[in-house]
C-alpha cells in the first residue's frame, strides 16, 4: 500500500524493513521567504522527510551507496539549506535554535534526530505539543503537508545517537549551510551508527534524512538493518545481489498505472486535533487527485470539495467550517484520470464530532459482548440513544425521553449475539448528534 502527498507516502514491504514512509513536513509560504537568515528559500519549498520503518527489535545500521548500488537524492532545482543555524545531520540543529526562524527546515542527514536532544517522528504521531516560531514563521496551513507544524512540529525530547559518516562528511557536503544541488550522489560511503539505533517508540520508525526544495524530489537509497539475532539483512533499490533484498519503496517517486476499476480508499480515520478536524485516509498509488464528501450524520449533504494534489491522503476542516457539538459523517474518492474519467468508488463513511455540550462513553472497548454506555447532556432535552452498525443500520434504541442535564445516564448494551466488528453509540437530543464507536471482538 502507499500513502503520498498531503501527509506521508507509505510503501508496505516484508522482513525487518516493513515502510519507507517520506513525510511532507511543510510547505514554506512567503512570510517564511522573508526570513533575512535564512538564505534563498523560495515560496512553495517543500520540506520532505524520509523515514525508515522496521520491525520490532531491528535497527538502522547504516544508509549507504556503492558502486553496485549507488545513493542518489535528486532535485530539479537545489536543497534549502539554512545559512543561519544548519547543518549537515538534525543533530547539529541546535536545540535553543529550533525556534528560529526558518531552521526546523534545514535540509540534512540523520539516525533519528531532528534536532540536537531530539528525535523526529510523524506529525502524526506526536502527542507533545509543538515549538512557538520566535520569528513568527512557519504558520503556513497548507493541507499539502498535513498537520500544521504549530500544532505538531514532529519533535519529541530525548538523545538520538550522533551520525558516523564513511570515509568522511563530504560525502553529504551539498547539505551544508549553503543552497547547494542538484544532487546528493555516494557510490563509496555512508552514514551510519556503530551497533544501529532504534525508533524513538513501538513504531521503530527511524528519520534519515530531511530534504526541502522547491524542485521534484527523487531518490534511490540502500540500507543495512541489524536483526535481533545478530545478523544483518541489507536492502537495496536497485541490482540486488547474494542476498541483498530489492525494496522497490527504496526509490521515490514510485509511479503505478493508471486503468479501471480504480481502487477503493481504505482506512479512514477521524482526529479531533485544535479543534479542527483532520481527516486521513489510504490512497492508492497513482491517485491525481480525489473527492471528499461531507454530510452530517443523518445523511444530510453538506458538499463536496475537489483535491488535486496528486496521492492526497489528507484533509484539514477549521473550526470556523463546523457546527459545536455536531456528529458529522465523510468518505471520500479517488482517481487517475479525467480524460477518460478514471475513479475509485467512495470509501465507507467515517464519523466524527466536534466538542458540544453532550457526552457519550462507551466501557470497556472493546468488549465481548455486554458494554456499558453512558450519556450526559448540557440542557433539558428530549434524546435518543441508539445502536448502529458500520453500515448504518439501527441495531437497538437503548433509551428515549427527556434527559436532565443533572443526571448521569447509564446503561447495559448486551451484544453477544452480534458478530465481532465496529458500532456506533448514537445519541440525538434537540441540539447536536453525538457518537462513539465501539467495538465487539472475541
């Protein structure tokens, strides 16, 4: 499966290398242009990070080149390289400096830092907050690159391992301080980590590199993994050889054909995030662009909006756009094609609510079979509470009447005679719709 564009680009493999997921970080606006420290950094530089994703208990050894297998990253036009603060790995980024200005998109090499005592992970998955831009950069809200970096900047504290280089580090020069292209090219060196290094977390992801640029990135990298008994199992992008493995992942863009049926979209997913509503999902490879549509959950029809941003795989709804305290329901398509019109059918739907007066939980989740279910409302109001399935049937109405915003409503759902899967708690009352997904699994 790939993700790309709006937020990262996953490519599924086997063995201890599972994804090469690139990230797009951010996108420079013209305000981040004007940094007077920063150097040449043009509007619509895209900040891209390179992740390796392992298995449990593996490590990165090492990213390299050779002449069988050479190490390219590629731009059309040249690396951003902060004059000011830069440097060639994310450790030399200073860490009483990130919040300067435009530093956080310095283009470098690294084992895991994004940041001198810090490790880079996935906006996503970081849950810590984010650095306030002393210089007022970095405000840009582009959906291209996903979660905004004042909301997550992808940095979580800790001492990821310094970078060895091999023989020296001219082999990466093009990432020093100064805008420099078009090409990292190694066919006798690397960067690496005497006795590997781990992800930060569970994940096991590990950053290599960080790279922006205002021009079509490209790359084919290699890499050596260590494995937990002790052997080391080797990857390449290209000409494998003995026991190398050819991880097609390893070389970006990987392009795919576009023909019909064009594939469903999977794994949706709602967030709450700021108040805003940040909506993912899994494109397929090769997707130009894609439909999102947006009802309430009653199936009411709100709109539909157009992304053209080639494999987008998410989108950002402002607060300003939602109603408090309102249960909303989204699915989306894509496809390859206008002429001939290529495209996917719609995902399933996918729900989310924006914070409103009422509350629903469901306990515990999962549950067997029995789960309990309470609600609290903020006004006298007449409500419902019902059972539905994924599909959007009704399985069970488990209370309708009046409900008092004093009272602390609960009930006993048994669902041991339903299949193991996803429901929705539904309550309605005169104001929003409120739901809370559950889940059945023996």
């Amino acid at each position: 499966m790939t993700l790309c564009a709006a937020a990262a680009c996953t490519f599924a493999g086997a063995q201890g290398l599972e994804d090469v997921i690139v990230e797009k970080y951010y996108v420079a606006n013209a305000s981040d242009a004007a940094d007077p420290d920063a150097g040449d950094l043009a509007v619509g530089t895209v900040t891209y990070r390179i992740y390796i994703d392992m298995a449990p208990d593996y490590k990165l050894e090492t990213v390299f080149g050779s002449s069988n297998n050479p190490l390219s990253i590629e731009t059309t036009t040249q690396f951003f390289n902060n004059e000011d603060r830069g440097g060639l790995t994310g450790n030399d980024l200073g860490a009483g400096f990130l919040d300067n200005g435009t530093v956080l998109l310095d283009s470098y090499v690294s084992m895991g830092a994004g940041g001198e005592n810090n490790w880079a992970v996935l906006k996503s998955e970081d849950t810590n907050g984010a650095i306030n831009n002393s210089d007022g950069k970095l405000k840009n809200l582009s959906n291209i690159a996903g979660i905004p970096i004042r909301v997550a900047d992808g940095l979580v504290p800790g001492t990821p391992p310094d970078v060895t280089f091999v023989p020296g580090s001219s082999i990466v020069s093009q990432l020093d301080d100064v805008n420099d292209g078009p090409s990292v090219f190694i066919t006798d060196g690397a960067w690496a980590v005497l006795g590997g290094t781990s992800g930060p977390d569970v994940e096991n992801r590990v950053l290599i590199a960080q790279i922006s640029t205002d021009g079509d990135l490209t790359f084919e990298l290699n890499v050596r993994l260590g494995a937990p008994d002790g052997s080391s199992e080797t990857y390449v992008a290209a000409n494998a050889t003995g026991a190398d493995v050819q991880f097609a992942a390893l070389s970006y863009p990987d392009v795919a054909p576009c023909s019909a049926p064009f594939p469903q979209v999977e794994d949706l997913k709602s967030q709450i995030v700021a108040n805003n509503a940040l909506l993912t999902w899994s494109p397929v490879l090769g997707s130009l662009g894609c439909q999102l549509n947006l009802q309430l959950a009653d199936g009411s029809n709100i709109g539909t909006v157009t992304l053209g941003t080639p494999e987008i795989n998410q989108f950002i709804i402002n607060p300003n756009q939602l109603t408090p305290g309102t249960d909303y329901r989204w699915r989306v398509r894509c496809g390859c094609s206008q002429s001939p019109v290529v495209v996917g059918p719609y995902s399933d739907f996918d729900f989310f609510s924006t914070p409103g007066g009422a509350t629903v939980e469901a306990f515990p989740n999962p549950t067997v079979g029995v789960s309990n279910v309470s609600f609290n409302v903020a006004t006298l109001t007449e409500a419902t509470l019902e059972v539905y399935d994924m599909s959007g049937r009704k399985i069970a109405q488990v209370f309708k009447g009046m409900a008092d915003p004093s009272w602390d409503y609960r009930f006993e759902f048994d669902g041991s005679s339903l299949p193991n899967g996803v429901y929705i708690y539904r309550l309605n009352t005169n104001d929003e719709v409120i739901t809370e997904k559950f889940m059945i699994a023996r």
